[in-house]
C-alpha cells in the first residue's frame, strides 16, 4: 500500500510518500515560500533536486508534489489513500477519521483554538481533494493522542459553564511524535509499552513534554493551543494572563498584534535577541553573551520542571525520551537536564550522550532511570493511522 502523507503550512507544502510493505521511504520534500517567491526541493536515497519556481498557492504546490509522486511511483502501483497532518481536532476527535465534507467544516471551525496552523491545514486538504477525488483521504489529529488525559489534569479554573460552551481545555499536541517515541522507547528497554511509566520531551522550534502512562497521555505541556508549556524558538510558553492585559494597554497592541508577539517574536527569539535556532543561541552563549545564556538556561529549567511534575504525575518514571530537533541533537542541553535529575536517580552515561548518534539508550547501566533518544518520525505516524 502506498500512503502519500501531507503537511500543509501557512506558507509550505511538506510531502512523504511511503510503501507500507515494509514502511519505507520512497521519496520526501517541500514546496515553501508558497505565495511569495516559491521553492521546491525534495529528495529519494542519494537523489534529489531544488529549484525556485513560481508557487502562488498550495493547489500550485500539489501539482509540482503530483507530477513528481506521479514519476516516482513504482510500476505497477498507485497512491492508495492520502494523510493529512492535522493540528486541532477539538473536543470532537480523539482519533484519526476518514475526511468527508463535516470533518473539513469541523477542522476549518477548529481553527478558533489553532488559527496559525487549522486554516492552512484545511486549505491543503481542499486542494488534495481536488487533486485526488477518488483516493480517500484522512485526518491524523496532533491533539489526539492526548485525550485519554483526565478530566482533572485538562481543566482550567475558570467557570465550568464557560469551558463547556467554548470547549476550553487542555488539548496538547506533538501527538503523532510523543506515541512513536513512546513506543521506540519501550522497544529500546525491551519491555511492553503497557508496562512503562515515560517522559518523553519533544524540544525543537515547538517544544512539549508528555507524561505517558501504559502507552496513554495522562498529562502535557502545551494547552489548548499550541502556545502554553515549555518556551519555545519564538512562542512565549507559559504566561500569566495579566501580562497582555498589560502590554495592549501599556503598548497599544490589538488582538492580532499580541497574537503575533506571543506566538512570533518571544520565547527563544524574543530573549536571546540571536535567533530562534538553538545552536545559534548556544553558540552566542558560549561567546558570553548574557541573553543567550538566559535564553539557554531558561529552556533547560523548563524541561527540568516539567519532568520533575510529571515524574510526581505518574508515580516515578522508567524513563526519559528526548526527541525532535534540539532534543536530539543537543547532547548538552539532554546533560543539563540529566545533571539535576539525580533526585530520581538518573545516571548520564557521557560519551554515549555527547558521541552517540540515532536511536540510542545515554544513560548508564545501573541507572534507575533509563534516558534515551529517539529520533520522531511524525510522517510515519500518520502513514501508519492513515493505513488503519
């Protein structure tokens, strides 16, 4: 079976296409810049292509990805059903469904708790439809791994009345990624997932950790929309509300001009004043540049934190995962963290944190607490519950 799987972005078009025979990788590349100046580039094994090109809007994008699956598709075999990464499914969708015309109209009506990302992910869709009317097409939800999370760890203070009219809760994302890792990491302990207390910390430009208890979300960072938990390359992470009161009357900012401060110019970015990539701050913090190590600091205290809660939320912990960009490529970042976990009897093994490289066990033998790195596969994910 082949499963094309697509992630539309504002402004991007990310494309894998998979044989799920054996869950390989045929091919796998990106239309971006989509509206303004246009790139297309993509890759299979050591062959690959770039070039610019005039993208005007995703229907442009999906022909340049159709002619391009269309030459790559083994003889003999056709795309059988389409993947679709979708951030928000609301209240409504815990798992992945078949997209029909209500499924659409529910994603696009979802775009009130995710409106950077649900209106681009259903504006792909549409033009998927049309490019493949007669392959069906699914919706593998961010938010759906998470909502086996109690009632008492999902619901803010607020009037209750409030939060039922408006489904204001805890939503969490990353969904996708904290399952597989999940489910790697028991592979790499050798023990059934439903047998493992895990953490599983996925730090990149969007950061989130996730208490996963027997294979299940019983808590995460992130909130009803992607902006709350962990502080990340250019969102601001938690924040007391009070503070944007604050600044709309102290800097006369309006709805929009706060939403794009929160979710744009702070976190990382906003306190470093570098950059929001990672190793550009760490760089500028070895230099000694005062704002890059608050900034460096700051996103490891806030890892540490949030594993030292959830280790209290599930009763002790088997394991800690850290995946995604920065999470698996920061091996002093994974140290850091590691190095104020003695409490819960965490144990680095140091070189296999600083040379190691994919999918590994960084902690020490005797550890209590095993620590790992997975690299995510989120595309995978989504080929997997677009299959089933």
């Amino acid at each position: 079976m082949l499963v094309l799987v697509l992630n539309a972005g504002s402004s991007s078009l990310k494309f894998n296409l998979f044989d799920m025979t054996d869950e390989r990788l045929l091919l796998e590349g990106m239309a971006e810049r989509i509206g303004v100046d246009g790139a297309f580039h993509w890759s299979a094994g050591a062959e690959g292509e770039q070039r610019e090109l005039p993208l005007p809007d995703q229907s442009a994008a999906l022909r340049e990805v159709m002619a391009l699956v269309a030459s790559r598709v083994p003889e003999g075999k056709s795309i059988n059903v389409v993947g679709h990464r979708v951030v928000h499914g609301g209240p409504k969708y815990g798992e992945s469904v078949l997209i029909t015309p209500e499924v659409l109209a529910d994603i696009e009506a979802y775009s009130l708790y995710a409106p950077l990302h649900n209106p681009a992910n259903a504006q792909g869709i549409r033009a998927a439809l049309q490019a493949y009317p007669d392959i069906p097409q699914i919706a593998v939800f961010d938010t759906a791994f998470h909502h086996t999370i109690p009632d008492y760890a999902r619901t803010y203070g607020i009037p209750y009345e409030l939060a039922q009219k408006y489904g204001i809760r805890r939503y969490g994302f990353h969904g996708s990624s904290h399952a597989f890792v999940a489910a790697r990491t028991a592979i790499l302990l050798a023990r059934p997932l439903r047998s493992l207390k895990l953490i599983t910390c996925h730090i990149g430009n969007g950061s989130s950790v996730c208490a996963v208890l027997h294979g299940q979300s019983m808590d995460t960072s992130m909130g009803m929309t992607p902006l709350q938990g962990v502080i990340m390359g250019t969102r601001c992470g938690t924040l007391d509300p009070s503070i944007v009161d604050l600044l709309i009357e102290k800097e006369h900012l309006d709805y929009r001009a706060i939403t794009e401060l929160l979710n744009q110019k702070s976190g990382l970015l906003g306190i470093s004043g570098v950059s929001s990539d990672f190793r550009e701050i760490e760089a500028a913090a070895d230099q000694g540049n005062p704002r890059a190590i608050l900034a460096r600091d700051l996103l490891t205290y806030d890892v540490r934190k949030f594993i030292g809660s959830y280790a209290a939320v599930l009763d002790g912990v088997d394991a800690i995962t850290f995946t995604a960009g920065i999470g698996t490529h920061s091996s002093r970042l994974r140290a850091e963290v590691c190095s104020h976990l003695d409490y819960l009897g965490v144990a680095l093994d140091e070189d296999a944190n600083r040379e190691g490289s994919g999918e590994r066990l960084i902690s020490q033998p005797g550890s209590k607490v095993a620590v790992a790195v997975v690299p995510t596969n989120e595309e995978l994910m989504i080929a997997r519950e677009a299959v089933k």
